[in-house]
C-alpha cells in the first residue's frame, strides 16, 4: 500500500511540475506577444503619420519637384547654370 501511494505521490509531483512549467511558457508567450503588440501599434501610428503626410498636397509638390516637374507655365533650368558663379 505504501508503494502505491508513493507512485500516486511522484505522479502528483510531476504534474505538478508539468503544469508550473506550462505556465511559465505560457506567461513568457504572453509578455512577448504584449511586445509585439506595442510595436506593431507603434509601427502603425508612424504609418498613418506618413499616410497624413502624404494627402497633403503641399508635400507630395515638393516631391515631384524634386524629381524636375515644373508646372505647365513654368521653364525648368539646368542646376549647374543657376548654380555657376557669375564673370
């Protein structure tokens, strides 16, 4: 009788143990995945930054034009004859 109860006893102790390393997992997975949750709710608020950013008509102008469009009425002149020093 002795045996059995001592078997019962080890087999209560090993799940036991199972189970405090489950939840020790089970907590690790969770602060990691809180942390990824901040940052992707970080990531998310610089995006829709840039999304604001981007409807501003003023912005995306500067942009094309720092790629060389000109407006209709407008002449476009070569940098190195604005930027040439004068004789």
């Amino acid at each position: 009788m002795h045996l059995v109860f001592a078997l019962g006893s080890l087999h209560l102790l090993l799940l036991l143990g199972l189970e405090v390393q489950r939840s020790v997992h089970i907590q690790r997975e969770i602060a990691a995945t809180k942390l990824r949750v901040a940052q992707l709710e970080q990531q998310n608020q610089k995006l829709l930054e840039e999304l604001q950013t981007a409807a501003d008509p003023r912005y995306r102008e500067g942009l094309v034009r720092q790629l060389g469009y000109v407006h209709k009425d407008e002449r476009l002149y070569p940098r190195a004859l604005l930027e040439a020093p004068s004789r």
